[in-house]
C-alpha cells in the first residue's frame, strides 16, 4: 500500500515534476509476466527515478548497508526500503551472492519485475563496469527476458558523495529484451553466464553511451581509495 501511495501520490509525481525525465523505450517493459531489468548504476537517484516512471511494481535488490545504518537515519532509511519491498543483500561473499540470486528468483517466481545493477554497486567516476554473473544465472534459471536499461545524467545531478541532488533533467532508455532461452540448462556453466551477463553490459552500454571498463566497480573503487590513502595499502 504504502509504495503506491509514493509511487502516484508523493514521490513519484514530484520526481517528474522536477527532474522531467525523458522516457524512452517504455514499450519494451512487459505489461504483466515476470522479467527481469538490468541497468547502470550512478547515483542514489536511480533507486528513485526508474521504479517512478514504471507503470507496474519493481523490486529491486537493495544493498544490505541501507537496512543496518546506526541512528534515526538508519532506521528511517531501513524502514523505507522495506516499505517499498526492496530486498536487502549481503554483498560480502559467495555464499551471499548465491543468497541474493534465490531471493531474485523468489520474486521472478511470482511474476514479478526484478531489478538489478549487474555492476553490484553505483560507478565511481561515470563508467560503466564489469558486470556480475548474478543477473544470468537469474534469467536463465527462471527463463526470463532482460530488459537493458541506461540511466543517463544522474551521475551529474548526483555523484557519490552528494546528498541533494541538483534540479537538472535525466533521460532514462529500455532497450528491446533479451532472450537467453538458447542457454537454457547452462546456469552452471562459467562460460555460458560470463557470455549472458557480458551481452547484457554491451546492451546497456549501447544504451548509455558511457565508457566501458573491463573490471569490476568494487575493485576498481578500491584501487582508487588505496591509491588516495583511504585504505590500507594492501601486503604485495
């Protein structure tokens, strides 16, 4: 209830209001059936801005810091992620990644829309990033389309570290889905989900425009703290 009365009432109306996305490629998000869309990830805004201009429900798989924040604004935030039925996620390990991909597919299971940031966590500097397998070994186990999708110009309005975004216009691209039913019976196999997921980032980097890089984000984002002093030099 709670993400309906944000979604036409509050939140929603006023995103548009303010930030006027230009929508492209609607038509390609089904009107029912479970699916799955995958986009870049550049700002905390993303979160907001996607699930607003979608005419049905999506839940996305949320990163588990944002449910276990310490004071009143941890648990402000908390209580707004899981009243708009975000799915927190342990991003610390393989087990937990194996976590996440049930709980994508608990939601598949129900015909729902999935959002996920194959990339596992927002760019740092406005690339795109290496994806993560997590997203084919869900669309192949439960035999869905992908939907790709670029977010565009929220990585200005809002880079990491801003905490008010600026007023500037956004535009936000679907792409047509992708049918992976080819690789059906091959989730297990390292080849087959390294060549979805990679197919998957190439279609979002059509979208998006953005540089690509061959690496992942997290590691890439720790190779630029250690670099500045803000880690611990890691033993050669």
């Amino acid at each position: 209830m709670f993400y309906y009365v944000l979604k036409y009432v509050v939140l929603g109306p006023l995103l548009r209001l303010v930030f006027r996305p230009r929508i492209e490629g609607l038509e390609h998000i089904p009107d029912d059936g479970a699916a799955i869309v995958a986009g870049n990830h550049l700002s905390f805004s993303d979160h907001f801005l996607m699930p607003a201009i979608l005419k049905r429900r999506i839940t996305f798989l949320a990163k588990a810091e944002y449910f276990t924040g310490p004071g009143l604004k941890g648990k402000l935030t908390a209580a707004f992620f899981h009243s708009i039925g975000q799915i927190p996620v342990d991003r610390s390990g393989k087990e937990a990644g194996q976590a996440a991909i049930r709980e994508g597919l608990g939601v598949l299971g129900k015909g729902e829309l999935l959002g996920i940031y194959p990339e596992g966590t927002r760019s740092h500097d406005g690339r795109l990033y290496k994806g993560k397998v997590g997203v084919a070994v869900m669309a192949i186990r439960a035999g869905v389309p992908v939907i790709p999708c670029a977010m565009v110009g929220t990585f200005e309005i809002q880079p990491p570290g801003q905490k008010v975004p600026k007023v500037k216009r956004v535009t936000i691209r679907f792409g047509e889905p992708l049918d992976f039913s080819r690789f059906a019976g091959l989730e297990d196999q390292k080849a087959a989900i390294r060549a979805v997921t990679d197919e998957i980032m190439y279609a979002i980097l059509g979208l998006s425009g953005q540089e690509y890089v061959d690496e992942y984000a997290a590691k890439a984002k720790a190779a630029q703290a250690e670099e500045s002093g803000k880690l611990p030099r890691r033993s050669r």
